[in-house]
C-alpha cells in the first residue's frame, strides 16, 4: 500500500460505537496527522451503530506541505456486527489515489474469518524473502478501521489485550500494555483517558528483513490514548504517537464526539 495511505490504515484512527447498549448512536471523528511537528494528513471518520450493526465511512487526504510530494487521498469504510464482547467485521473497502496511482482494496469476512480479499492492481509477484500469510492466520482477525474498537468493562480494562490485524497483504498483532491515566479536552469530549504502549509484531504477509518493520517491531515506541465514546461501553483512539526511524508521527483528535 501507498506510504500516506498505508499510514493512516495502521495508524489508529476511527471508531464503531456501542455495545450491549438500547438504541441508535452515531460518533464523528476528526484527526490530524504530523510528522515531526508538520501536518502531514487529515481524516474524518463517521460511524453509526443500529440494531447490533455498525458502519463506518471515513475520507483521508495529504495536507500541509505533504502535498508537495505525496498528493494523496482516498476513503475508507468498515461494517459489521457486534456480538457480546465481539466485534466482528463483515466488510472492509479502501479506495485511494496517489499522483495518478489508483488502487482499491475490498475484504470480506464472516465469522470474524477472512474470506475474500481483493486488491486492484493486483500486487507484484513476491520474492523469495517473502514470508506468506497461511490459512491460520486470516482465522479471529480485524480489519484496521475495527483493530483499535476496544469493548471493555472500564477505563482500567482497555489495555492488557492482542488485537490481530489483517490489511488486505499484512498480519500483524498489536499488543496493548497498560501505561497511564489521564484527561484530555477536545471538541465535543473532555474528561478521562487511559494510554497504552503497543508493541507491533509482524506475523506474515512482509518482506523479511524490511527496515522499517524491523524498527517498528523492535525499536519503536508507539503510544496510544484512549477515550470512551459517551456511554457505549467502547473506547477508541483520541492522541497516538508512532516512533519512526527518521522522527515521530502524531495523531490528534480535534473532533471527538458522540450524538445519539
């Protein structure tokens, strides 16, 4: 996938609301995106939930001086349901641009199992330092808009858990560890948050020996900020932070808010 749009895939943004929870919710979310302190990129994201369904649609584009080298954009959308404790994707769709690059991505799922994938133009033949995806590794896997959907009894119990995440080439799991407690002031929230480190493992589906992933998975410090989504029992990225091997990419919430 396109550097710019690879990013904001993996990088923590977006979110479904409720579970277990009566009636119709919609949330919105507004993200910024720096590198090193320059703005990089912007998305937004809007979700709703109805009847145990949930969808999301979100936009994303190059802003800032990013434009000059990377004029990318494109949209993005997950839906599903949610099951008890569960979330469990039933589509996932990314369609984006790059210069004059087009690609689009559409994975289907059932059962929380991936069955389909389809990527146009379809990827170049791997070499022989391509580490393959097996059967096992598409079973009990996310897509990376419901990767960082955490459902949890409270603020205290969002971390201490490995999401598994599939992006229509890589497998990979996120590792969320307890680190903080805090509060946080955006629009439409204010109140508390909990910070997780998470460790990035590649499972398959990568080129072995791949700098950046190498960093990632054994150098990088990779901090996320969670928020709760009113009173729905699900908490999602509000402020993450992505060490790099050339400097460190901030994602910031300035629209983080729920209606019912």
């Amino acid at each position: 996938m396109a550097g710019l749009a690879n990013l904001l895939l993996a990088a923590l943004v977006v979110t479904v609301p409720a579970t277990g929870k009566q009636g119709d919710y919609s949330f919105t979310g507004d993200y910024s995106i720096t590198f090193l302190g320059l703005p990089v990129a912007s998305s937004t994201f809007n979700s709703t939930f109805k009847d145990g369904a949930y969808s999301v649609k979100g936009a994303f584009s190059a802003s800032g001086l990013a434009r000059l080298f990377d004029d990318t954009k494109g949209s993005i959308s997950s839906s599903g349901r949610i099951e008890g404790d569960d979330i469990r994707p039933s589509r996932f769709h990314s369609s984006y641009t790059s210069g004059k690059k087009a690609s689009t991505i559409d994975v289907r799922f059932q059962g929380g199992n991936v069955v389909s994938t389809e990527v146009t133009p379809k990827p170049k033949k791997r070499g022989s330092d391509w580490l393959p995806i097996g059967a096992a590794d598409l079973k009990g896997v996310v897509d990376p808009i419901t990767a960082t959907v955490i459902s949890a009894e409270s603020l205290e119990k969002v971390c201490g858990r490995t999401v598994k995440l599939y992006d229509s080439e890589m497998r990979a799991n996120l590792k969320l560890t307890h680190d903080s407690t805090g509060s946080i002031s955006v629009q439409g929230y204010e109140g508390p948050t909990v910070t997780c480190s998470m460790r990035f493992e590649p499972v398959s589906g990568y080129r072995k020996g791949r700098k950046a992933l190498e960093f990632l998975r054994n150098k990088s410090r990779i901090m996320v900020t969670f928020a709760p989504l009113g009173q729905t029992g699900v908490y999602a990225p509000i402020y993450a932070t992505v060490g790099t091997q050339i400097g460190t990419i901030t994602i910031r919430a300035r629209r983080f808010e729920v209606t019912k």
